[in-house]
C-alpha cells in the first residue's frame, strides 16, 4: 500500500479540540469495517503446527518475533511464515534484546536505512512496524520523542519507498489509558476521566482509584510521562506514519473510545499490533474482538503466548500441546462469524 496523505493534527489548540471531539464519541459509531486479524504465537509449537492453528483460526496476518538490525538480521519464521500465505506484521529494531535490554536510537540514520532496506526486500510486510513499545524507557527503548520520530522518518521514508506502510511501535496499554483519562480530564470532564481510569488505569496499575481527588494526584504524578506520550501521538504523521499503533490487554468496554482518540489525535487510521488479555475468559476475547470491529481498527494482532511469572500475564489462545483453549474457541468463532449475527 503506498503512502498516503491523511488528514493531519495543527497546532496543540487544534489537537486539544480534536481530542475532546474524538472522547464525545461512544463506542459503536464508527462505521463498520473490514478488520484483518493476525496472531503473534509463541515458539513452542513446530512452525507448520504454528501456521496451521491460524489458518484454523481465520487468522490472515502474522507477527515473526522482531528483527534487530545491529546483529545478523535473519528472520526464518518471516519467511515460512509468507510461504503459508500470512500476511507479515513486522517489527524491526534498531538493537537491544529481550524486554530489559532497551535500543538506542540509531546513531548514523543512514546506515540504519540501508540495513531496514536490506530487511524489507528480503522479508516484505504488509506494514513495517518501528521499534516495540517505543514509550517503555526501562524495556524497549530509550530515545527521546523528537529522536524517536526522526528515526520513524527515516524508517517510513525507506518502507514507502518499497510501497510499504509504516506504523509507530505501540504505545503501551497503561500509556494510552493515561492520556485518554487526561483529555477527559483536561476538558472539565472529571467525571468522565474518572470513570475511564477506573476502567483501563486501575486495573493496570493495581491501585484504587475511587474519587476524582485521588485521580488528581495520579495525574499530577504523571504530568510529565502523559506530556511526552503526547508528542509521540502527535508527532506520528508529520514522521510520514501510515497508521497509529497501540497495545491493549483489557475488556472491550471502553476501546471504542480509546480508538476515537488515537485516530483524532493522530489524523491516522488505527491498528494494533498487539492485543490480548491476562485470563481465559473467553467472553473478554469476544467483547475486545467486538469493540475493536465497530471502532474501525484496521488490523488486529492478538497476542497469544504464555507469559512466564506470577501475577497478571498474558495467555494463550491455546494450550502448549496445541489444544485451543476458551478463549481461542471464542477467537475463532469470532472471526467465523456469519454477518447476519451482528
């Protein structure tokens, strides 16, 4: 797909306005679309077991574990992958390693180039993703903003090139939930903004949150982080950005919203290229998978690996031995679905 000139935020005033408009808008109003669904599945099944279980599930994009240009950028998965006919959804980092080990931005932009060219005509995505959760100082990188976007532009520069989109890393869950609470927030809405963090932050930061004083002080504390989130979400079309990216790990309640908000805020369509849940509830999968169809998101890539640790992990749509659990049953059906039942 080439690049295409969407519709672009001005001025912080017009971005504020466009934020409070895009929060006014229930979930459901967006016009109904055609959303892709893609996984990113862990490494414990065989490849030809991994790709059978989503073409089982109706699954038509793929997420391959991230490509690091400052080592040998090999990509085996991306490859079989493509040879079993699923679309790739590919994230490409500049270095670093497992969460913990966080990039640096690229110090010479276009060496960098001339490698992610060499990637992208090996291993051709249906959209280049640029770094993972590029928000996440202590995990994933640790550029400023205004380094971040120089490098999405430069990176958006060479996929166009190739007549591939290009999208950002995905602001984490917890970061798009704050700056969501704080555009309710910021436009008097206070009611509003409380009733959103009970329902995204509370939950993710393991805290209560029962009053609007309460959320004042959580705000306050944030101040900062929710300012630099901003100008990423700002920043992302003037870098030359197809889509607006983000992760999700909660109910479908209040996505719609969130959606409405990225897509205003960005002046970009909205994909995720990482969503999933920390349950086998399997009505949760139904209801994210729902939420995220009415509000438009153009591509869906669930999450389905196993989590190590204790406390709230993500899970699998199956189970190690390839048994579909609940909730793969509820991803399936989903995506199967006749469109006389909506």
């Amino acid at each position: 797909m080439p690049h295409r000139n969407y519709p672009r935020p001005g001025h912080c005033a017009i971005i504020a306005l466009l934020a409070l408009v895009a929060i006014s808008i229930p979930a459901g109003t967006a016009a109904q679309s055609i959303t892709a669904y893609g996984v990113m599945p862990g490494q414990g099944l065989p490849p030809a077991q991994r790709f059978a279980m989503l073409h089982q599930l109706g699954a038509t994009h793929y997420r391959p574990l991230s490509v690091f240009l400052d080592r040998e950028p090999r990509c085996d998965e991306c490859q079989a992958a493509q040879a079993a006919g699923l679309a790739l959804v590919l994230t490409v980092r500049a270095g670093g390693g497992p969460p913990g080990v966080p990039a640096d931005p690229p110090a010479d932009l276009a060496a960098y180039q001339a490698a992610l060219d060499a990637v992208l005509a090996r291993y051709p995505p249906a959209v280049l993703v640029v770094e993972n959760e590029h928000n996440s100082r202590a995990l994933f990188y640790t550029g400023s903003p205004a380094q971040y976007l120089e490098q999405l532009a430069a990176a958006c520069a060479v996929a166009h090139g190739r007549g591939i989109p290009c999208t950002d890393g995905g602001i984490t869950n917890a970061g798009i939930s704050a700056l969501v609470t704080q555009a309710y927030w910021d436009a008097g809405r206070h009611d509003e903004a409380l009733r959103y963090a009970r329902a995204t932050l509370a939950p993710l930061l393991g805290r209560d949150l029962d009053t609007e004083d309460s959320l004042a002080w959580l705000l306050a504390q944030q101040a900062e982080e929710i300012a630099r989130l901003r100008q990423f979400v700002e920043g992302y079309a003037a870098a030359g950005a197809d889509y607006v990216n983000f992760h999700w790990y909660l109910p479908g309640d209040v996505l719609g919203e969130t959606v409405a908000y990225l897509r205003q805020t960005a002046g970009l369509p909205v994909l995720s290229n990482e969503i999933g849940q920390r349950n086998d509830n399997p009505e949760q999968t139904a209801s994210t998978l729902a939420a995220a169809q009415r509000a438009g998101v153009a591509i869906v890539i669930w999450y389905s690996i196993d989590t190590p640790g204790s406390g709230a992990r993500a899970r699998a749509l199956w189970a190690p031995d390839g048994e579909l659990r609940a909730t793969g049953r509820a991803f399936l059906a989903w995506v199967h679905r006749s469109p006389e039942s909506e």
